[in-house]
C-alpha cells in the first residue's frame, strides 16, 4: 500500500510538472519564434507609410532611405502672399536623419511576454520621422526668401499720361513671420500636400484702398482729362489741353487719406504751350540802367519800367476750378499783377550808387570764339548789384562754360600749355573783375594768376576761373552797394564799379622779377598741337596801397608764381587752331582753366557764406551745372 501510494503521490507531482514542461516547451518556442522572425523592428511598423516591419536595423535605413530619399532631396514650395518660391532642402537646412528614425522604431522590450504578445498583436504602428534643421542656414534663407518675395504696402493712386487719367491698383504689404516660418517648414518636410506650404504672413493694408481710388478716379481725373480749359489773360484766349495740364497736375493723399488734386502752377507757367502765350500779352520789368556823365558822376540812363506778369498763384487759382467742369463752365480768366525792377531810378540813388568807384579795361587779339565767350560771361555779369558785406563769385554768376550756357570752343592753358577747352577766353573776363576789385579795395576772397604769364596782363595782377575747382570770389566791404557794368567789343573789355568810393585812392605797386627760370623746347604733333612762344618764369610781388586824405592808410602785398612757358614746335601735318598765337610774343588768351602747379596770388582769409548778390538789368542769373573735366 505504502509503495502504491508513494507511487501515486509522485504521479500527482509528476504529471504537474510534465504539463508544465510542455507548457514551457511551448512558449519557448514562440518566444523563440517571435525573436527570430520579428527582426529588430516590430511587425506593422511604418515611416510616412513606409513598411518597415519585421526589418533589421540596416534592411530599414536602406529602404526608407530609397524610399523617402527623392522626397527628401526634392524642392520644396512655399506660398508667400500671392508669391510662389521654391528652395531645395539643402538651402533651407532641412535633412532627413533615417539613423535616428530607425533607432525610434527599434523594439522597447524583449522579455517573453512582450516577445510573444507581439506575435499575435494586429495593430499598426506609425514612427514620425527625425528631421534635421540647421537653424542658421534656414534661418538666412528665410531672410533671402522673405525679403525676395515679400511686397511693400502700395497705395492706390491716379497718374496722368498722355492727356488721360489712369488708376493704380492699391495692394497688401506682405511680410514674411521668421519664426513662425521655420516651424512651418519644419512640420511640411517631407509631408504630402496638394499645393505650395503656404507660409506665416503678416499683411499690412494700404491707406488709399480701391473704393478711394475709384472714387477720385470718377469724381475728378476723368473729367480733369475730359477735355480742354479756356483763359484770358489781358484779352487774350489761351486753351491749355488734356496733354498739357496732365504733365503738371497730381493726386496726392490728405491727412484723412483721401485722394485729392495738387498742380504744379510753377510747371504750368514755364510749360512752352504756357509761357509763349502768356509771354506775348505780358511784360517782364527792367530795371534802370545807371550811366556815367562827362563828369564820372551816376546818372540814370534808362529809368527802367514797371511790368505786368502772371503769377503762379493766381494761374493755379483760375485753373484748377475749372478741371470738374464741362463744356462753357471749362473757360476763366486770369488776372496779371504789377511787378516793379529789382533797380528803379530811385532805388538806385537810395542805395547811394552815384559815382564811378574803379573801372579796368583790357584789350586782346579779336578772335571769333573770343568775341562769344567774353560776350556771353559780360552778358552774365552786367547789372549785378552787390548789396554791403555780400559775397561775389565768379562761378556762381556766369555758371559752367558749356554750349548749353552758350558758351564755345577756345584756348586755354592745361598742363603747361595751350589747349582747346569750352570757355577758353574768360579768363580775360576774370582778369578785368579782379583789377576792378583791386582798385575799387574791396576784399578779395579766392583768386589764382595763371601758370604762366601772359603778356598783356599786369604782372600779378591777373586772374583765371576753372569750373569746380578755382573760383574769382569778392566780399564788398566797402560799406555801400556796388553796381557792375560790364562791357565788351571783339577786341577789349570794360568792367566798372559804380557806388560810393570809400577810399580816395588805390594805387598799385609791383616789385622786381625774382627767381627767374628759363623756358625748355618741346614738340607736339597731331591736330591738338598749338605753336607757343617762349617766356621765362619768375616771381614777383605787387602791393595795394590805400589812400585816404593823402595819406597812407593801408597797405596789401600779393605774391605770385609764374613757371615757364616752353616753346611749342608742331610738326608739319598738324593744322594750327584759329586764335592761336600769330607772332612770337603774341599769346592767345588763357582759358578757363588753371593748369597744374600754378602758384595762386597770395589769398585773404574766407569769410562766411553771404547771400547772393542781387540781379539787375534784366540778366538771369545762370545756374550751376556739374563740374567739368
């Protein structure tokens, strides 16, 4: 019984443990199952629908890479505003990283349980991708990106062309939101869309929207261009048309953003179809002329007149009225207005201008671009009036010697010699000026002698002009105004100053030549080459001496260089320049231009800028042009 029983009992624990081997024999196979066909990624694994389940390490980088790698490396669109740009990844420092990916889809355990759990799981597992973004490469490329397509806010406006009004669209600005930008190019890499990733803006609004635009557009241009407006100007009918009044009328915005018109009655006035018209039923004022008599006294040749001019205001005032009209309501008239002389015989003996206070002539070889440019610089100059401590400047008042400014070809020094250069023949002009100045014994400011001397010239008492870089500048100081009047003949120049005489004499003074060089020889060739005759070179000093109850007040010394002056031979073919020198000893006159290494007279301290001397005469005052060569 003991043995049966034994036997038995041993059956009991047995059979437990034979069931429990064959459970364990069963779940080692599976576990062992699940670890040998699982691979190293689960089953049901994917990347952006990439299978990549049951896969080792390396069999799932190389098929995501295959797979997901045209994606990767293809231009990526981005909508800015109504703009379309495309930028590979690479710019944008966009990368797929599949080492990383892969290492995310690993599996997380591998007990048992899990291994075998996941041999009879039927769900699907979805890995994100590990995308790499270089900030500061994507960052700089939505910068280049942002300001290539990014678009100002445009108002909407109204221009005029061609006697038409045409609207402009308004538009949004446009501009691109960095930061934002970049977490939106980072979220659609890689992902499938139906269009362009459309990026982060802000939009700014502009102020003239189109219901403005289109109401300025009905309200004013269209009937502005609608047709022809009428004037009468001292009884005289003037029609300005569409074409005309387009070219100098505007709409600007107001304060409350609102389109309204502005014209340019200046523009208008001075527009050919305008001033001709104007010009011939109107008349410009002129001023009185003073003159000397037989004694040196300042008498008052021609009074001068009265004259009767349009204004700007009140051009601007009858015609943009009419632009909203139609038809007979498009007709106005336009009042003139007196306008006095800058210089009435009254005022000119109010400003004490009674009397001759110097005069300086020069005479030179007639020569016809002489005769224009001389002539057109004293056309410039005559009528001045130089009110006390005003400054005078040649440059300022007879402008660049251009054709334009009616000014011709003609000699001038450069580099030593002569050469043809526009304006070449002012310098006799300038010259003249300075003597004037010297013996009137006001201040002068910048003047400089040319390089080399010229015979009919005072020793030191000369004077050259180049635009832009040497100016003939004089302050009156003589505590009166002064009147300029200037006069020329083919073969002289006379320039005077008429005021009030503040000293009672000027006289000059003039030392010996010193340090003497001689001339050299050269030859030139070529159709620029001009005969020249030798002088030598020197220094020499020259006083002001001022005179006041016969005695010396005051005394000035100028110093000044001359370098030599070689002698110029040409050879044979070249063709000698009309107003070059006709003997030895005759020198045409210096141009406009100093040459390098000349020694300027010896020059005072400037002062400050003083307001430009007044016009008078009827002479405009010629503009300033750039500087020539």
């Amino acid at each position: 019984m003991g043995r049966v029983a034994n036997w038995t009992s041993n059956r009991r624990i047995a059979l437990p443990l034979a069931g429990g081997a064959v459970v364990l024999g069963l779940g080692g196979g599976l576990y062992v199952t699940g670890l040998v066909a699982g691979g190293d990624i689960d089953q049901g694994t994917s990347v952006l629908g990439v299978d990549i389940g049951g896969m080792t390490l390396a069999q799932a980088q190389r098929k995501l890479t295959r797979e997901l790698g045209p994606t990767a490396a293809a231009p990526v669109a981005m909508k800015i505003g109504d703009r379309v740009e495309k930028a590979d990844p690479a710019a944008l420092g966009l990368s797929l990283d599949t080492t990383a990916t892969v290492d995310h889809a690993v599996r997380t355990g591998y007990g048992p349980a899990t291994v075998i759990g996941r041999l009879f799981a039927s769900g699907d597992r979805a890995v994100e991708p590990v995308i790499r973004m270089n900030e500061r490469t994507a960052r700089a490329a939505v910068d280049r990106i942002g300001a290539d397509a990014g678009q100002q806010a445009r108002d909407g406006a109204i221009t005029f062309e061609k006697g038409a009004a045409k609207a402009v669209a308004p538009q949004q600005g446009v501009t691109l939101v960095e930061d934002r930008a970049l977490d939106t190019l980072r979220t659609a890499y890689l992902r499938p869309a139906a269009g362009p990733v459309v990026m982060p803006v802000e939009r700014t609004q502009p102020r003239i929207g189109a219901e403005e635009t289109g109401r300025a557009m009905r309200q004013f241009a269209q009937p502005a261009m609608s047709g022809p407006v009428s004037l009468t100007v001292a009884g005289q009918r003037l029609s300005i048309g569409p074409g005309v009044l387009g070219e100098h009328l505007k709409m600007r915005p107001d304060a409350q953003g609102r389109l309204v018109p502005a014209l340019d009655s200046k523009g208008l006035l001075a527009d050919p179809a305008v001033a001709r018209p104007v010009g011939a039923v109107t008349s410009a004022p002129r001023d009185a002329v003073p003159r000397l008599d037989a004694d040196g006294r300042v008498v008052i040749g021609d009074p001068g007149r009265e004259g009767r001019q349009v204004t700007e205001a009140a051009l601007g005032k009858a015609v943009l009225p009419l632009l909203t009209r139609s038809g007979d309501a498009r007709s106005g008239e336009v009042a003139t207005v007196a306008v006095q002389p800058e210089l009435s015989a009254e005022e000119a003996r109010r400003l004490g201008i009674k009397e001759k206070v110097s005069s300086f002539t020069v005479e030179f070889p007639a020569a016809p671009y002489r005769t224009t440019n001389i002539g057109r610089a004293v056309e410039l100059i005559n009528g001045s009036v130089v009110m006390p401590g005003e400054e005078w400047s040649f440059n300022r008042t007879v402008g660049e010697r251009t054709p334009e400014n009616g000014f011709v070809d003609g000699i001038m020094i450069n580099d030593g010699q002569y050469v043809k250069s526009p304006g070449g023949g002012v310098s006799a002009v300038a010259t003249t000026m300075y003597n004037a100045v010297f013996f009137a014994g006001v201040k002068p400011v910048e003047h400089g002698a040319h390089s080399f001397y010229i015979e009919r010239y005072p020793e030191g008492r000369e004077a050259t002009v180049a635009w832009g870089t040497l100016d003939l500048r004089w302050v009156n100081d003589s505590g009166h105004p002064l009147y300029i009047q200037a006069r020329s003949t083919d073969t002289s120049l006379t320039i005077s100053l008429l005021g009030t005489k503040k000293y009672d004499e000027i006289r000059a003074t003039k030392g010996p030549r010193t340090n003497i060089t001689p001339p050299a020889k050269r030859t030139g060739s070529g159709p620029t080459c001009e005969v020249q005759t030798p002088l030598e070179g020197f220094d020499v000093a020259v006083g002001r001496v001022f005179v006041q109850g016969g005695k010396e007040v005051r005394h000035e010394e100028f110093k000044t260089h001359y370098t030599p002056r070689d002698e110029v031979t040409c050879t044979p073919e070249a063709s000698p320049t009309p107003g070059a020198p006709e003997a030895p000893g005759a020198s045409p006159t210096p141009g406009a231009s100093q040459a390098p290494g000349t020694q300027p007279a010896e020059r005072t301290p400037e002062p400050r800028q003083t307001p430009e001397p007044r016009r008078a005469a009827g002479i405009a005052q010629a503009a300033q042009a750039p500087r020539t060569p």
